[in-house]
DNA sequence: CCTCATTAATTGATCGCCGAGACAAACGAA
DNA sequence: TTCGTTTGTCTCGGCGATCAATTAATGAGG
C-alpha cells in the first residue's frame, strides 16, 4: 500500500509549457469557483487570456468533467447568447474530517460545494487513547466515504482537522495537548487503516477554519483574515494573501496563550495572565456562573446556549461577564490587528453564539486599541458554521489541491468510451 | 513628465509564453543573487529547468548585461571545466533613501550588491515641514544619483522609507506622526521634483529594514523573520514566506502598542501600557538614567552607545534597567512568535547598540513564553546594519523589482553596437 | 603522446501552448 | 430577409522549453 501523504505546497512556479497549461486551468476553475457560473468570454474577458484559450482549456476541463456546460442563457440581449459553465465534478468529493476533544466531526461535498455528508459524533478522544481514536476516526471516515460513493462522488483527497501543532509537510500530529497525542503520524495511519490511494493533509483546526470562512464564510474571498476559535481554549488560524500562514514551523496563530496581563491569573499552561484566562469559555461560566464551575466534560456548545439563554432573559451578572469578556476579546483582537492588519476577524465557536452580547464591546474595544484608527478597517464577524467549521475547512483544503492541481490528482483522464 | 508610481506587486500570475519567459529568467536572477556564482549547468539542476534553456536565459541576461561571465573554474576536476556566471549589472543601479524624524539617508548600489553610495545627513524633519524636507530629500536624492552616475550606474529605481503608516500602491505617506506627514504623496513628487523616469517606490521604514536584514543581513535567505526597529518607538516589519507581510491596508507590524499591561503607564498615544512605554529608548533612559531625562531631539543612537559605556563599566542601575527592558522585549517578542512563527527576530537601532546586554534576557523570557516551547525555533539576533537598514532595504526593493521584472525594467536590450 | 572517459555548453529538431484572425453559429433589430 | 452583434471554434504562426546529438575542454591511463 502507498502512503499519499502531501508533501509542502512548494508554490509551483510554472516553469515548463505544461506548468503553464496547469496553471491557466487553475486559474479558470479558480474564477469558475468563485463566480459560480460564467460564459467563456466572460472568463476570457476576467482572466486577461484569449478566447480561443479560454475555449481550449473549458474544452479539457469538460473532457475531465470538472465543469459541465449549465446552458444557454437566452438574456434578449444582442448577439449570440452565451452557453455558460459551471463546476461540475459530482463524481469528485473532497472529505473533511475534525477530530476534537469531544467530538469527531464530518463535511464530505463535491467539487461543485454540493454538500453529500454532514456529521457530528460525539467521542471523548482523550480518554480513548490515540489508537482507539485512530480506529473510531477511520471508521467514521470510511462510512463516509461510502456514503460519498453511493451518492455518485469518489473523493480525491481527505482532510483532518487536529487542535494543536501539527507538522502539516510530513502530516504528522506534533502536539496536542488536548487530545494527549505526541508526534502521531495522523497522516500515514490514516491513510493505511483506509487503504485508499489519495492524499491525506492534515492541519491544525483553526487554519482550516479560517479556510473554511474564507471558501466560503461570512468572510469569502476575503484576502486578508483572521479567525478565532471560541471555545475552552482559543486558537487562531490566519489567511494572508488569501493563503493560510503556517510560520517557520508550522506553529503561526498561536494566539490562546497570548501574555496580555503579566500579574494577572495562572493559566492551564503555567505562564501568567494568559488571552485564554480571559477569554475561554472556562473564564466566561466562571464569572457568568459561578455556582456551577467548569467541567471538562460539559458540552462547550450546550453551555454557550445556557448562557445565551440567561443574557436573553436580561440576567445582569452574565451581561456584565460577558461585557468583560468582550472588552478582553477586543484587546486581545486589537493585538491581532495590530500586527496583521486583516479585514475581518471571523470568531467561532462559543464566540458565535454569544456574538449579539460579545461583539460590540470587543468591536470598540478594537477601535480604541487599533494603531492606525479607522484608516485600517477591521470588523469581528460571527461565523455561522458554528462547532463544524474546521471539518468544512478540511474539505476546503482538499479541494483547493484539486483546484491549483487539476492534472496531476485527476489523471488519468476518464474515458468517454465508458459511457 | 511622466509619473512613474508603482502600483501594487500584483503577483503577475504568468499566462502567456512571454510571461513565463519572464518568469524564468527571474528564476535565474534570483538563483544568482542568492549563490553568488554557479555555472550554467549547476544553475540548471538546482532550478529543474533544463541546460539547454538555461544556457538560452544565460544568453539573454548577458545580452542585456544583468549578467556576466566571471571566468573559467580550474577546479582540477574530471571533466571540461565550468564557465561561472555571475550578477553584473554594474551600469544598472538602485538608490534607497530614508527620511527619518533627525537624518536622512542614502544607500546606493549596483544590481551586484556593490555600494556605490552610503550618506547620513542630519536633518530635523518635524521643525522642517514637508515641503522644505522633500526639496532637501530630493537634493541629496540628486546628489547620489549623480555619484551613482560618475561611477558608471545609472538608477533603475528609487525606494523611499518612511517612518509611518504608507499606502505603498499609490505611494502615498497617509500619516507619519512623528514626522507630522498628512497623506503626502510623496512618490509622485519626489518622482516630479527629480525629473527621473524611473519607478518611485514608498514604503514603510521597518518593512523595509526587515527587508534588508532578510536580502543581505544577519537572517538573509530566512523566509520567515520579524524586524524591530528600537528607537524612541518601536516598529515592525514582517517577511512571511520570503514576501512582506503589509495586510489589508498596508498597517501590518504595528508593534509599538500594542497592549502588554493594561495597568500600565499612559503612553503619548493616550492608550495605556504600549510595548513603547516598556521598552522604547525613552523608558530605557528613564530607568537607566533618571536624573538625565530623555530629549526628543537627541540622537538616539548617540544615547544607545552613551548607555553602553555604562554597561561596560558595570553601572548596577543600568544594569537592572537593562534586564528589565530586556524582559518586556522577550514578552512583546513572543507575542510576535506566537502569531508569526519566525525563525528569527532581528532587532536594530538601540537594540543593536546593546544586544549584549539585553538580548540574554529578551530571549530567555520568550523561550519561556512561546507556546510551541523548543519546537519553534526563534532567537532575537542583532543587526549589524544600524541605523542604516531601511535605507538598504529600500534599495533592495528596488532590485528585487528589476530581479522580478528583468525585461520590463531594462527594455529596450542595450546595443552592443555602441560599445 | 595519444586515446578515452567525463563533464560543460551549444546547436538543431521537436513538441506544447498561447495568441491572432478568419470563420461559423445564433441571436435581435430593422 | 438582411444586417449587425456577440459567442464560440478552427487553423496557423510564434515562442519557449525539452530532447538528442554534437562540440569543447579537461584529467586519467597506457
């Protein structure tokens, strides 16, 4: 069996004549993507290429059946209407998968977006083990893949979705302290326990939520953001350029153990005053509910809804933790701008759900904190992918590979005899 | 007279065949600038291009003298002996300029890295106004253009660094506050008053020192590093992938307020607790030498040296205040490590002047509060650059456009026939 | 001293891809 | 019905990279 585990993204520069082909096919399923359906000119037209180009290279992606020609549009315009295209690609999926402290989490769809498998399970993975883990994670993997099969899409690629550090070159799993896991080969296991011949990317799962908002979110196609994952702990996945920033190291974002109250309280990880001390959900039910403390156990969804639901009765003690949680969100949040100056920060997670109480004070907080004032225009957005953001990231990451990579993953190109 | 801005980067995606004509023959440039002299064939292998299309590139940067033949390597090796290559483009030169709140300086130098210009003029920017300091930036801009000249190169661009928040796409200052610059835009009259047809690129001073430190400083080659520049303020620059980071706005790296006690002292920007007023030369001085209180107009760089005598000889106060700033340096640092993942910090200005005392302390409080712990790999080093980095940076930028854009920049091919 | 093996660089042939312009197709307007 | 307009295809030429063969320049060995 031959491990498919994806190697760095090695940007590819075109060098030879078929770098270039690869790279204008790219670039039309790129726009096609983006702009759901155009004609050929239109492409032609947004890409700066020929039309006989554009024709040549929609011509090869039909053959490959990545798009599909959505018909004619009879607009009454002058001339000859337009036989617009579309991604197509129903017989490719993408699979994502989140694995997390309490629960596995699935996003199967096509290449179109079309979504084919959507499902969440709870799993305490700290308390399996990583070889129990590994095991439950494939099978939920392989019903997936079945399911995709049946509904007519073999998928290309599979994405997963780890909290904590993970060495996204080798696919390997470096840290996670939540799951207790050290220097797991997630990506080879993965790919041995399923048999399957396609690659295997693994990543952390605030990058691939930032991917996730920036496919297809609040903030699509937004270059230049920054999201936060809410929940006990915070993450921050960053997308620059509209491409993920993994750092020297893979380890960028790390944004939960932020120093920003030197005197202040002792965080989970030893150090002093940590964002998470403030910002986490644990500081949140603490100040909000103080009679009931904390468990690791609980749901972190099912508490933020407990808590909305005291804020929307008007209890004065949540409205005041919240307040300050918020007024921390946006120091906190005006570190990240400072130093990224993205156009949006996305939150997730517990964040999302409280957002109507949450945002505003972190959104004048923000204000107050931003160096160039409101020349840097830097808004907090609720995502609404809610807990399943990272698993629609993954799928994300897998078809963007299919994208930038058209002839390398779907060759041999499918015979038209078969049918 | 025509206005040569640039406009932004615009990653020139390349689609056509003159495009990747173009890509290539950057390739080969870059590969140059990088090592120095190799032979065609050693080019060919470490690009993956072949040797007949290198020695067809070669051809074509000697024709336009980027390049030239340094001479026959006699290596005693089997074989036929290698014919080294080597950036030339001595007639080809690129100026960097940096106005600053007292100097302004100059970097000039050829596409080989030889410098042919290195000035620092004193100068009082704020007293002077902006228009009384661009007829003096111009004038020393005048001036090194014609030594640059009386040496053989003739500019194929000129960078500007600016102590401020840049729009660099239109080359506009939008607000330098300690230079009290409103929205200038300083490319195009400074590309007015100059009368040259050549690009005008602004950019913002520590980019541009982050910029220098990763073509030719202390970190060159490093993708991944953060720049601080240490004066009365303290900025950043950020190279991400071997690119500079400028976000949204162009407002990325904004260092020096960051939030890093809350509780802290009130900073001249009204907030409370900027990374500033913790390690700024003005709290430096303020600890270290309390009755002798800082004075806007002193040259920084004379205090930083005035402090290092005192080091030297031992002074315990200085000492402590040293170890103190020391401390918050390493803090902010890591607060740069944690979100960025560099593989270095490089700090510059007082920094530098005092690397040997502060840095021990700086880098042990970040080893203790990055959160990837050993794993990520960051260490602050010193530049040896001083105070002249960004004005070298800015004349890096201007190679690395000519690099970027070998026939864009050098069209028409020289005549040979007029030789 | 001459030949051979070895590595470097060039030359000519070939293939692949994009771009230009002619051409066919499919409409609305008059 | 004819004309103008727009869309898409087709063919050809140009350009650029690869490939194979050739020339160039050396050291090793008999």
């Amino acid at each position: 069996m031959e491990h498919h585990v994806t190697r760095a993204a090695e940007a590819a520069a075109p060098t030879s004549s078929p770098m270039l082909r690869q790279t204008n096919l790219s670039l039309v399923l790129r726009h096609l993507r983006d702009h759901v359906s155009r004609s050929r000119a239109d492409i032609a037209e947004a890409t700066g290429l020929h039309r006989a180009t554009v024709s040549n290279l929609v011509a090869e992606l039909l053959e490959r059946r990545l798009v599909r020609e959505t018909g004619i549009e009879h607009v009454g315009a002058i001339g000859r209407p337009r036989r617009s295209v579309a991604l197509h690609g129903a017989h490719v999926g993408a699979l994502g998968l989140e694995i997390n402290v309490d629960y596995i989490s699935v996003h199967g769809s096509d290449l179109s977006g079309r979504v084919l498998v959507e499902r969440r399970v709870g799993f305490d993975t700290m308390a399996s083990g990583p070889d129990r883990s590994l095991r439950r994670l494939s099978r939920v993997a392989r019903e997936a893949v079945e399911a995709m099969k049946r509904a007519g899409a073999v998928p290309a690629g599979l994405g997963v979705a780890v909290p904590g550090l993970v060495d996204v070159a080798r696919g390997v799993v470096t840290f996670a302290p939540n799951l207790d896991w050290h220097d797991l080969p997630l990506a080879a296991r993965l790919s041995t326990a399923l048999g399957l011949s396609v690659p295997v990317m693994v990543d952390n799962d605030a990058n691939l939520a930032a991917l996730a908002e920036h496919t297809a979110g609040v903030a699509a196609g937004t270059p230049h953001l920054v999201y936060l994952t809410g929940e006990v702990g915070v993450g921050g996945g960053i997308i620059i350029d509209g491409k993920l920033l993994r750092g020297a190291d893979g380890f960028s974002g790390e944004v939960g153990h932020l120093p920003v109250d030197p005197g202040g309280a002792r965080c989970g990880c030893g150090r002093h005053g940590c964002w998470e001390t403030k910002v986490g959900l644990a500081a949140l039910v603490r100040m909000a509910m103080p009679e009931q403390p904390y468990q690791p156990v609980t749901d972190p969804e099912e508490r933020a809804t407990e808590i909305a639901r005291g804020l929307a009765a008007g209890d004065r003690r949540m409205l005041a933790a919240v307040a300050e949680v918020g007024r921390w969100l946006g120091l906190g949040g005006s570190i990240v701008a400072n130093l990224f100056n993205p156009r949006v920060i996305v939150v997730g997670g517990y964040f999302a759900t409280l957002a109507e109480w949450l945002l505003p004070h972190a959104q004048a907080e923000l204000e107050r904190l931003v160096v160039a004032g409101p020349a840097a225009q830097c808004r907090f957005t609720a995502s609404n992918f809610g807990f399943g953001a990272a698993s629609r990231g993954a799928a994300s990451m897998v078809i963007n590979r299919l994208i930038d990579h058209p002839t390398t993953i779907m060759d041999p190109i499918p015979r038209l005899a078969a049918y």
